[in-house]
C-alpha cells in the first residue's frame, strides 16, 4: 500500500502526490490573501449618529428674525403689537441660498424667541404670523423655510425659547410645560424632517419662576425627530460653549458630564474645556452674531471676514460648530453688506485651506497597526486623504507616536489642522510640531492640548522640509484621520496663546503695548496678497481697524 494521509473527512484517501499539492495550494493561497488588520476598540464615549453628522457639518447659519427686526430692540417684552410684523419682500429661498453658497449646510431659525410671537400659525396662541397684516395673516414663515432647505439640500434646525414674555401660562408650571410641549410637537410634525432643537435658559430678571420639564421635552424630541440633536447650555446632544464670542477653548473636550451642568445655570469655564472624565457625548456648539444684536437693526453693520476667520480658527478649529447668526432685515431678506462678508468669508477659507501643503510630502510613521506602513489598511498616508473613515493607527503598545512629513522642497506654513476620527472616541490630550532645521536639529513649531473632530492651530510661519508630529499624551491609541499644513497669508495673530509652551519664534515676536502679539505684521507676502490675489477679493472693505468701511485705508498701513 502506497504512503496515504488522512483527510478530514474519513473515508475519503488521497495520494501522497495530491496532499502535498493541496497544502502547497493552501500555503499560497493564504499568503496571497492575507487576513485583514483587525481594527482598533473604539473609547468611551461615543457620537451617536446625529451628532456625528452634526459635527461634520462644521457650520450652521442662525436666523434672528420677529417683531424685534421691526420695533429695534433684542428681547421683546412681549406686548409688541403683531401689526408691527408688517413686510412685502420675505424670501427664505434668500436665506437659505446665502447659507449655501457661503459653505452653511444647516440654517436655524427663532421659530419662537422670548417675546413669544410665533413665526408660524401655532394653533395654541394667537400671538403669531396668523395676527400679522404679513400675508394678510395666512404666513408662515417657519414653512416657507422648510421648503426652501429642502430644496436647497439645506439642514433645518429651530429655536423653541422655553422664556415666553407674552404668553399667559408662562409661570404656571403645568399649564406652561403643555403649552410648550404642544408647539413644540406642532414644529416637529408640521415641516418634514428638523435636524437641531435649540432651546436656552435665558430668562431676564424679574421673570416668573417656573420649572420647566426638560427631560419630558427631550424625551418627545427624540421621539418625534430621531435624528435631531437638541442644543441647550448641558446636550443632551450639543452644549453651550459658554460665551457668546464664537470661541471655545484651546482645551476642548467633546466629552462631558450632563450631571454637572444645569440648563440656565452652568459654569461657563466647564461648558468651555469639556471634561477629559465625562461620561457623556456632548460636542460644543459656538454660537455668536455676525453683528453686535442678534436681531438685525439699521444702526448696525456686519463684522469682518477676519473676524469671520479668526472666530473659524478659534471655534470649528477647536473641535466645535460654528453658529454663525445673519439676522434677516425689515424688508425680510439677509442685507447685502453681510452677504458680501459671507462672500469673501468663503473666499478666504477657501484661499488657506484649500492646498494643504501635506499632499506633496512622503509620510511615515513611528509604527503602524498590523506592522506595515505603506499597503497597510492603518497606514501614515491615509492623514492625507479626505475621509474621517481612514487613518493612521500606530501599532500596539508603542512609546512613541510620531508622523513624519518630508517634502522635497522646503515648505512656509502657519497653520496645522489635525483630526481625529471621532466615531472612535475623542483621544488625543496633547501634542506638537517640530521642524528639523539644516543641523538636523528638531525644534518645536507649535504645541497643542486635544485634537477632536478637528484642531486648527495657528503660529508664526515657519519654513522646513522635515516636519514630525508627535502625539505626547493620550487616552487611548492615538488614530489621526487627518493632518493639514497650510499656510495663510490673511490673518493677523493678535495672541497665540496655543503656543503656550512651544514656539521659539514665539519669543522673538513683537509684543504690543497690549500684550497681545503680531508676530508677523505685515506678513512678507502681505501687500501682494492684499492687493492682487484674487481680481474678486474685496478684502479692502473688511480688514478691520486697518481699513475704513467706506474703503479709505486708515494711517496704520
Ligand atoms: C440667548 C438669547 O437671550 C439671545 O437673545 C439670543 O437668542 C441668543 C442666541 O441666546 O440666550
């Protein structure tokens, strides 16, 4: 009998021939198709899937609009007569379209602020558009908002405020919570799909006390609009930043902990930073006027796109949303000195991060997840592409979690952005630049304290061809979805209080009488910039403090 090898399945025998060519075969086959890199454990906690798409939506545009756009004031008592909503040109195809075009994909309207007068025929009062001569009182503007997002492919968000000056409930806790939770189960059923809830604790003093039922409006919420995420100063979805500025802080955690934090009451510093221990999801959300009142009044004239900017840097480039409010006028449309702000808003975004200088350089990394860089499904390259869903992950275990960046030619940047892909938890706690200078020294650019969804970090420019970014501490493996250099020609640091500990160059600045820096003003390639990069840039009207707004500049240039 000739040599024969058992298989599996008994009573079946094979040559010797035939077995060794089978194991030969599976050999091959195994290594040509090997098994997939398992992927990291995700950290606790998470974003649902709401506040995911929330967060990557980067920017809503806020809509202050009522009685107030008419009668010149910020919080109406309440007693405004509806005859005052009087107008001929509203257009929320307007509104929304600015939003668009100006990179907003989420608009959120008053449907209700604290004088109570509904902008929509609420059928529990008669303090609404349904008392207004607008439309002779068959608008609704909350409706023809809703069409023109969904026509656009434009987020609808609305503000219910909880305060109600005018309604005559308010004050009786029962009676106020049904009245509440009734027009806020109309909003929610009467217009197709609503995205954010925004409510607030502001109350002015001397209002009636009451207790308001958040945890049963929440509850309805969620139940009505799954896919909703409700703002208030505690989440439950997004939180309060705190101020009223457009800035968050430089430490900013998307964690949190609801428990510590009271609707009208919370601790401006901790809704500020977030809480590296929190238990709960709840990302901030930087809420600020493009001018000084919420409401739109004659006297007032939009901020600049700098302004603009350095609130972008200071808000989504701290892991945060920017709501950005462009408060309709009195004629019913969003006027065009703010669209023109919005315009070269988008210019300038667009301008800076549009080339990210990393996309020229060859990247690799202290170790990579499954041992390989390059083929590898966690490799260093994938910070380059535009995707949360790919990233670089180190390998196991590792001391040292560094990126390298090498560019063939030296490169001048001023900005780093870095982000995480959050749907695996927010984990990095600290990190840095460096540079290598010709001595083949490494010298700190920058430092930083949590990434988040996305990190924006602004210095002096600096030139190099060898760039590391060392991840120092953090809660878990650090996984980076992406990483930006980039420089801006456009921004005046006035403090870069990101480079607490780091830059060297940060010395060497000069420190006006304020204290704050300028460390590059006028930047080398300032006056070209200023002038001639790009025949559609009305950057002249808008440079604040150095240009006046009627376009003559002002001594200091
Ligand atoms: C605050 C309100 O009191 C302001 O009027 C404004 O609506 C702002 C967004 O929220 O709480």
């Amino acid at each position: 009998m000739g040599d024969e090898r058992k298989l599996p399945n008994p009573g079946l025998t094979l040559p010797n021939s035939l077995t060794t060519f089978l194991i030969l075969l599976s050999v091959t086959s195994t290594s040509s198709s090997p098994q997939k890199t398992r992927p990291p454990l995700p950290i606790l906690p998470l974003p649902s899937s709401s506040q995911l798409s929330w967060q990557l939506s980067n920017m809503a545009l806020f809509l202050h609009f009522g009685p107030n756009t008419f009668t010149d004031s910020e919080w109406g008592s309440g007693h405004a007569d509806p005859s005052v909503f009087n107008l001929t040109r509203l257009n929320a195809s307007q509104w929304v379209s600015v939003a668009k075009e100006a990179g907003f994909s989420r608009v959120i309207i008053t449907a209700k602020h604290h004088d109570g007068f509904c902008l929509w025929p609420s059928e529990y009062t008669n303090y609404s558009v349904k008392s207004s001569p607008w439309r002779d009182g068959n608008g609704d503007v909350v409706g023809e908002l809703a069409k023109s997002a969904r026509d656009f492919g434009v987020q609808l968000g609305i503000y219910l405020s909880p305060w109600d000056r005018h309604e005559k409930t308010y004050g009786l806790t029962k009676e106020y919570n049904e009245y509440y939770l009734g027009q806020m189960t109309e909003l929610l059923t009467w217009y197709g799909t609503i995205n954010e809830v925004w409510l607030d604790g502001a109350k002015g003093e001397g209002a009636k006390d009451m207790e308001y039922f958040f945890n049963c409006w929440f509850g309805v919420i969620h139940q009505l609009q799954p896919g909703a995420v409700i703002f208030s100063d505690a989440g439950p979805d997004t939180r309060w930043i705190g101020d009223e500025s457009g800035v968050a802080g430089s430490t900013c955690w998307s964690l949190f902990n609801q428990s510590a934090a009271k609707i009208g009451g919370t601790d401006p510093l901790y809704s500020r930073g977030g809480d590296p221990q929190g238990h709960d999801w709840v990302p901030a959300e930087c809420d600020v006027s493009i001018r000084p009142g919420w409401f739109w009044h004659a006297s007032e004239v939009p901020k600049s796109a700098l302004t603009l900017l350095d609130m972008y840097y200071k808000s989504v480039g701290r892991n945060c949303l920017l709501l950005l409010n462009v408060p309709p006028n009195s004629t019913g449309l969003i006027s065009n000195e703010d669209i023109q702000v919005l315009q070269e808003f988008k210019e300038l975004r667009n301008s800076i991060f549009s080339n990210n200088l990393a996309r020229n350089a060859v990247l690799h990394s202290s170790s990579t997840r499954g041992g390989v860089d390059h083929n590898s499904e966690y490799e260093s390259s994938n910070v380059i592409q535009d995707s949360i869903n790919t990233y670089w992950a180190p390998e196991e275990d590792q001391s040292d979690w560094v990126l390298y960046i090498d560019f063939e030619e030296p490169v001048t940047f001023n900005v780093l952005q870095v982000q995480e892909p959050i749907h695996m938890g927010q984990r990095v706690i600290q990190f840095h630049l460096d540079m290598r200078n010709e001595d083949e020294e490494w010298n700190k650019v920058i430092d930083g304290t949590t990434v988040g969804y996305q990190r924006l970090l602004q210095f002096p420019s600096v030139k190099s061809k060898h760039l590391r970014l060392v991840i120092d501490k953090s809660r878990a493996d650090p996984l980076i979805s992406y990483l930006g250099i980039f420089l801006d020609p456009f921004s005046i640091l006035r403090n870069v209080s990101d480079t607490s500990s780091g830059s060297n160059r940060t010395s060497k600045a000069n420190k006006s009488d304020s204290g704050s820096i300028h460390p590059f003003w006028p930047p080398e390639s300032f006056a070209f910039n200023y002038f001639c990069i790009s025949s559609h840039y009305i950057l002249k009207s808008t440079i604040e403090e150095k240009v006046t707004r009627d376009g003559k500049v002002d001594g200091q240039i």
